[in-house]
C-alpha cells in the first residue's frame, strides 16, 4: 500500500538547514574479509562495488555514531540542543531492544525538551523518516526536527556467511529540519510504500517476541541478518525506479531539474542499473558505497552530507532521496535545499 503526500502550502515547509555525518575509524578491507571466509576483493568490487567499511569497536553503538552525526548537523544548522523540539533514530540495530535509540542521543547531546523516538524501517528508515516528521513539522506539531539514520550492522552480521558479511558496515547521518515560514525550499514530495509479504528476504530473526531469548533458536544462524541477495536485487531496481518516476512525475520535473539523486547504497550495481533505466546521467548518480558498504538507514544521509560538503549539491539544488530495504519497504524523497 503506497502513500503520499504533497506539501501544498508555502507557509509551512519543513526545510534541511543542517547535514552531518560520522562513521567509526576502524576499516575492514576486501582483502580482511577475503582472510575470514572464502571470497576476495576482485568479486566483491566486481558484484557490490565495495572496497572498504569502516566498522564498529566493541565500545562504539549506534547512539554514540548518531550522537556524533548529530552534533555535526546542528552545528551546520547553527542551532543548539536546546533548540530541538524532536529527535528521530531510523535504525534496526538499536543501542538495546528499549528504550529508543533517540532517547539515549536525547540524553548525549543534554537537548532536555525533545521528544525522541525510534523508526524501523530498515533501509528506508531515513527517507521514511524525512517523510514523517514533515507531516509534523507542516501541521505546526514540530519547529526543530534532528532526523537521524544509524547503524552498527556489523553486529549483526555472520562473518562466516560470505553471501552476506562483505556488504555491511557502521555509520550515522543526520539531518536539522526546521519549520520555516513562506521558504520556497524544503521537503518537496514524499511517496513510502511496503509490502510485508517479502519479509523473508531480508531478516534478523532473533530477540523478538517470535524468538524470545528465553528459547534456544531452532537455528543458531537466525541470530544474524539472513539475506536472499538476488530476489533484493531485482526487487530494488524496479522500486527505486518507479519511485524516482512518480516523484519526477508527481511533482512535474525532468532529470534536467534535478542537481542529484541519492540513492540508498546497497550496491553499486543496483545504483547504476536504475540509473541506466531512468536515462539518469552520470555526474546526478552519487555513490560512496566503495568507502562505507551499505550502512542501511545511514547511507543516505551520509552520501548527502558527503554531498554537500563536496559542494555536488548547493543551496537551493532538486535532490531526490531514494532507498529500498527490509520490510520490504521503499521510498523517495524530493527536496529543495
Ligand atoms: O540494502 C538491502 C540489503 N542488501 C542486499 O540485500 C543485497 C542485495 N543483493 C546484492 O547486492 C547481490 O545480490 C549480492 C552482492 C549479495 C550477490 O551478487 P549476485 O551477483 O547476485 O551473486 P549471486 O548471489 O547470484 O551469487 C553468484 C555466485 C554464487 O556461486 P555459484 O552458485 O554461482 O557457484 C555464490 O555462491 O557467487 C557466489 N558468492 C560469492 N563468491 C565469492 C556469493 N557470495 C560470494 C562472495 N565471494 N562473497
């Protein structure tokens, strides 16, 4: 079921004045990777694009990169903690099963009147995200928005499983959405969707109320992430497609109006066989996906910020944001920044 909504007044427009980003020091290597299970840096960089990630020490979690990502982005947006309203964490490796994420950022960055809260959906978290706190900052709920996308995959990942430990790494990115009257810029279009029936794809079935810790685990595997890569694959081409189609549609646009689409990085291929669908040039297709792997709710972000501060994408540039992930779940974004 899809759904989407359109900003139709000038007046309330919840707008990006600030991007940051963080990932941990530590580097994992194709050439690591080809020393723990049985692949090597020629088929990874072939079939994913990825050369290196940058992952998580046992000390590091997701609320320490989020907080980290944080402070970056409100430095940018020239706001403090105290002038935050909310605080979002798309995430699917949170800092514990509760509480939230966001209230252990709430609680690093001192931003005592934010409310804080989680979002869970896997690699389309951040662009759901985007989405939600939109409706609440254009119905005048919300003025300071932090919205956030983080992950500590890694400790999740199966190392011995070849097919699915050399795509992931750590990260954190942030956006500050702000309420800004009569700004012509902001979050343009949103369209999220999801279909549940493809929730084999992509999983981690362990802790949850189906597999409580209390029962041993019928398979001891199920305690990672289990992935069917090729059904991933051909789904999220045709997703991010059809989702950059109807918001260049929606919204009237051409590729000539677009300054960039960022995709969610899930692989290099997957980028570039959608962008060869839609006729998208070249120098409007970002990809960072060779220095972090996928980072699932943190790639977007991270790529934007990596965006801006390259100067790729300036003040008042059409970005589209695009992602597809577990659930199944997808989505787009078309911003002015
Ligand atoms: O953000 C959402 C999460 N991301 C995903 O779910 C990933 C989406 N899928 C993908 O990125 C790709 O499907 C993969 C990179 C996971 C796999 O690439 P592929 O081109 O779809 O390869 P494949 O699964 O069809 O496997 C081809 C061969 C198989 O061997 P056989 O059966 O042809 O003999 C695999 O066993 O490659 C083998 N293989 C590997 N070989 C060396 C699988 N993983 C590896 C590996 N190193 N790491």
């Amino acid at each position: 079921m899809e759904k989407k909504t359109e900003d139709r007044s000038p007046t309330s427009r919840a707008v990006v004045t600030g991007c940051g980003s963080f990932v941990p020091s530590k580097l994992l290597t194709n050439d690591d990777l080809a020393r723990m299970v049985d692949t090597s840096d020629e088929w990874i960089t072939t079939r994913t694009g990825i050369k290196t990630r940058h992952i998580t020490n046992d000390g590091e979690s997701t609320a320490h990169l989020a907080a980290e990502a944080a402070k970056r982005a409100l430095q940018y947006a020239g706001l403090t903690a105290d002038d935050l309203d909310l605080i979002t964490v798309a995430t699917i490796t949170p800092e514990m099963v509760f509480p939230s994420t966001a209230c252990f950022v709430q609680q690093i960055l001192g931003a005592q009147r934010a409310w804080a809260f989680d979002i869970a959906a896997a690699c389309s978290g951040f662009v759901y995200s985007l989405h939600l706190v939109h409706q609440l900052i254009a119905n005048g709920r919300v003025d300071n928005a932090l919205v956030i996308g983080a992950e500590t995959l890694t400790k999740i990942t199966n190392w011995k499983d070849r097919t699915s430990c050399i795509l992931f790494g750590d990260g954190a990115g942030a956006v500050v959405l702000q309420r800004k009257q009569d700004a012509g810029r902001g979050i343009l279009y949103s369209t999220v969707g999801a279909d549940g029936n493809f929730w084999e794809a992509l999983n981690c079935q362990a802790h949850g109320s189906r597999n409580p810790v209390s029962r041993p685990l019928d398979n001891p595997d199920k305690v990672f992430m289990q992935i069917k890569g090729r059904e991933v694959y051909q789904q999220a081409v045709r997703r991010i497609v059809d989702a950059v189609t109807d918001c260049l549609e929606h919204c009237h646009l051409t590729l000539d109006d677009i300054a960039m689409v960022i995709s969610h990085q899930m692989n290099a291929r997957i980028i570039e066989s959608a962008a060869k669908r839609l006729n998208l040039p070249d120098e409007k297709v970002f990809i960072n996906i060779q220095n972090y792997g996928n980072t699932s709710a943190a790639s977007v972000p991270i790529a934007f910020d990596e965006c801006v501060r390259q100067g790729r994408v300036k003040r008042g540039d059409l970005v589209i944001f695009v992602a597809f992930g577990a659930g199944v779940t997808w989505g787009a974004n078309v911003i002015e920044f």
